[in-house]
C-alpha cells in the first residue's frame, strides 16, 4: 500500500496528473481539427461536384436538348406535309369512280391489281 500511495504522491506532484490532462485536452482539439477537416474536404468535394454538374449541364445537356427540340420540329414539319400528300391522294383515290375514263385509267388498274392495297 505503501508503494501505491508513493507512487500517487509522485504522479501528482510530479506533473502526472497535468500531463494527463494536457493530453486529454490534445485528444479533444486534435479530434476536434479532424472533424473541422474532414467537413472541410466534403464542403470542397460538393462545390467541385456542384460545378461539375453544372458544366456538364451547360456544355452537354442544354446543346442536346435544343437539338432535339430542333429534330422534334424538323420530324413534325415533315409528317405534316407527309399527312397533307396523303390527304390529296387519298381524295384524287375517292374521285377516280366518278372519272369519265375511270374504265382505262392505269392508276385505278395498278390499285385494283395491287395485292397488298386495299
């Protein structure tokens, strides 16, 4: 017991026990600087990430939207004037029976013999 309680004594007044303590307070500010670190790293990682995306955004996506707004419209157009050429052959089609020459028009005869037409 008596190497215990000079031990303690020797620890106390020896600084042991202010060494513990500053090394305690060390752990805490040390832990303290990482945490202050790593929310650091991951603040710089978003806003390169956050620039990223918006590069990205600016450089890629928006040039491949209005191109496809451009074919969209073009695509439109066409069928457009494709379902307008329909509409017109489709009424010359309905007016060939009451054509005078409807009994030697060729076009009634490639549509009659035509296996696929209706």
């Amino acid at each position: 017991m008596e190497t215990f309680t000079a031990f303690g004594i020797a620890f106390v007044s020896g600084g042991g026990l202010v060494a513990v303590i500053n090394w305690w307070q060390k752990r805490k500010l040390t832990t303290k600087q990482e945490r202050q670190a790593d929310a650091k790293t991951d603040e710089i990682a978003v806003n390169t990430l956050a620039k990223a995306l918006e590069t990205v955004n600016k450089q890629i996506v928006e040039p491949l939207k209005q191109e496809l707004e451009r074919e969209q419209e073009q695509k439109a157009k066409i069928l457009n004037k494709l379902n307008n050429e329909l509409t017109k052959l489709r009424r010359a089609i309905e007016k060939i029976p009451a054509c005078d020459h409807a009994s030697a028009c060729p076009v009634s005869r490639q549509l009659q013999n035509d296996k696929n037409g209706d």
